[in-house]
C-alpha cells in the first residue's frame, strides 16, 4: 500500500489521545490513593484527549474527509473539552492539596465559559440539519471565519491560561504550608506535580502565542508561522503526557492533604509558659536530631495540639517549622564544627548529626544563618583556637 495514512503530526496527536484514554482508565480503576483525587485526573485526561481528536477531524488531512463521510455531528463537539479541561485540572490539584475538598456553589463561575459557548454552538451549529452542515464543510477555510470566532479563541486560551496560573499559586501556597509542617522539605517530593502544573501552563501560553500568530497574520497581514508552533506544542504535550504516565505512582505521603480551613480564627494571646516549655524541651532532649521530626511528631512529645505549637512558632518565634527546627540544627553542626576532636570528620558526618538529612538544605541554611560554608567555619574557628594557644 503506497498511501500514506497519517503524517508524523498526526501520528503525535494520536498518540495523545491513545495515551489520555490509557491513563485515564488505569486512574478509575486503580484502588490506591484518593479515589476523588483519581477520578478528576481521569476526567482532565479524558477531556484533554477530546482536544487533539478535535485538531484531527477539524485540520487532519486524513481524518477531515473520513468524519465529513461519517457525520458532520461530530464536528466542533469535542472542541468543547477547550473550556473545561482546564477547570479539571484545578480541581484536581485542589483535591490533592486539601483533605477536605469539595466543591462549593461558587465554583459554578469556573463552568460558565463552557456553558455559554456550549448554547452558543449548539444555537449556531448542532442545530443545522446535516445537509447545511456539509455544504459549510465542504466550503470551509480557516481564514475565512468571523472576526469575532477569533477573539473567542483568545479569551478561551487566556482563561486556560487563568487557570493555570491558578494551580501554581495552589501549588505555591502548598510548599509554604509544607514549611509550617516539616523540618526536612528535601524529603518531600512536589516534581510530579509541579511538572504537571508548570507543563500545561507552557503548553496554554503557547496556545495564546499561537491564535495571536493566526490573529496577526489574518487580520494584520503580518505572516508568522504560527503552525510550526502549534505542532511543537503537540509533540510538547505528547512528552508530558509519557513522563506523567510513568511517575503517576510516585506520590508522596505528603499528598496525604492539609486541612483547608476558611474561617478567621482569632489569635489568642500566647502562653509564655508554653513557650518557655517548648525552649526548655529543644534544650534538654533535642529532638531536631531526628532526621524525620515533623509537626505532629514534636507536638505529641511536647503533649501539646500541634495548631498550638505551630502557632507559637510562628507568632512567637516568628518564623515557620523549617525555620524553627533547623536554627537548633545550625545551633548543634557549629558546636559540632567547634571541636578539635571533629577537625577531620567529614561535613556529611556532621550533617548527619546535627539531624540534617539534606545536604543542600544543611549547606544553604548554614550559609545563610552564619554568612560562611561550614567548611569556612570550621577553618576559622579551629584555625583562631591554634593562634589563641600559641
């Protein structure tokens, strides 16, 4: 058969939409994790793979004909997934985030785009009879379209847009709370999400420098080769949605959720004899020696509520639990840097005993608390020691 069937940017988009259904369907079956947390993922996936099947019957030489045989109906119904998909995502992040998610009365606004273009479609196309469908196919050129249909495209990709901004400033307000809670952030692996996050919003600038590329040319006469980018960014969303299906099961224990409290607690005065206790316990049993402390942990050996702990670090000590805990650990490597017995120890040795568990972390802290490396430290304190003894 010397025909060719599809071009290799077809292909990326089948494999796309290949790709989203397979997810999708591994999510809704799976029994482990949040099963909320799945069950919108598998949604996004779905109504994500609706986009490229959309590019496909609408621009895809080989599928354009095929569908135009089959039925004019399936024209511009999957293009729908554009407004929605978005909104599923920020959901999804959402649900990861906060143990007790669900959706209020007001996220009803993030729907209105899709439903308003939906009766806007459904008015102006589905309800043609499929005689008048074919012969507006038949005629059809991109460049031909009203104005207006291109500044619904705009709006249409800024509010995917929106919504992306949205999930990293989720994302955002997660990693501080993160610090509020744990001593030890390197141990808490956020690049799943993160990538899932960042990836899309790229993949959504993209599409506004792409309908501004269309818009420019059309209107403007200006010719920018807005196709090209168009279908680096389907190869883009191709990778994105392979590395996503092959880290899937990496969540860490940390997508357990945080609590999403909305209503205004007013500050109590705080109880200096709580402070003084939590000083004298840091003291006494050093409990930032273990690598694993969290909030939880050192609220129950305080016997203290750990909302009453984490906010007298805060308020009182002014800073958060990462803070707070790894200033004692700054507090116990110099000590341990000061002694002529450490003057050969390795600074990973070190590090271990001072309940560091991150390199990276023990290196910057340190830098930033004392303004020197621990190695420099460790010089000039033990090189001071031998010039005192001479």
């Amino acid at each position: 058969m010397d025909r060719l069937l599809f071009n290799t940017f077809d292909l990326a988009l089948l494999i796309t939409i290949y790709q989203c259904i397979l997810f999708a369907l591994f999510l809704i079956t799976l029994k482990k994790g949040k099963r909320q947390s799945n069950i919108l993922l598998a949604l996004f996936l779905l109504s994500y793979a609706a986009i490229p099947l959309d590019t496909l019957i609408n621009f895809g030489e080989a599928f354009r004909q095929f569908a135009m045989d089959f039925s004019p109906n399936v024209f511009y119904i999957f293009g729908m997934a554009y407004w929605i998909e978005a909104v599923l995502l920020l959901f999804f992040v959402r649900s990861l985030i906060y143990k007790n998610f669900s959706l209020k009365p007001t996220d009803i606004l993030y729907f209105l785009p899709f439903l308003i273009f939906a009766v806007h479609d459904i008015h102006d196309w589905h309800l043609l009879d499929s005689q008048t469908k074919l012969l507006i196919l038949e005629g059809y050129q991109l460049a031909n379209e009203p104005a207006y249909t291109r500044y619904i495209n705009l709006f249409r990709e800024c509010f995917r847009t929106f919504c992306g901004v949205l999930c990293l400033i989720e994302l955002h307000r997660y990693q501080t709370h993160i610090k509020n809670e744990f001593a030890d952030i390197e141990a808490i692996d956020l690049t799943w999400l993160k990538i899932l996050v960042i990836g899309f919003l790229v993949i959504r600038v993209q599409a506004i420098i792409i309908t501004l590329g269309f818009m420019t040319s059309i209107d403007l006469h200006i010719n920018i080769d807005y196709a090209l980018i168009g279908q680096t960014s389907n190869f883009m969303v191709m990778f994105l949605i392979s590395f996503l299906m092959f880290y899937s099961l990496g969540f860490s224990s940390v997508f357990k959720g945080i609590e999403n409290k909305e209503k205004i607690i007013e500050k109590d005065p705080i109880d200096l004899a709580q402070v003084e206790k939590i000083e004298s316990f840091m003291q006494a049993q050093k409990p930032y020696l273990n690598h694993l402390l969290n909030l939880e942990n050192l609220s129950m050996q305080l016997q203290m509520p750990a909302r009453n702990l984490s906010q007298i670090i805060n308020r009182h000590f002014k800073q958060n639990f990462f803070e707070f805990i790894n200033r004692y650990r700054i507090e116990e490597s110099k000590h341990l840097l000061q002694q002529e017995e450490n003057r050969k120890v390795t600074m990973l040795d070190i590090m271990d005993q001072a309940g560091f568990n991150s390199k990276a972390t023990f290196n910057t802290f340190f830098k930033k608390s004392v303004g020197l490396t621990p190695t420099q430290y460790r010089k000039e304190q033990l090189g001071s020691k031998e010039t005192h003894q001479k």
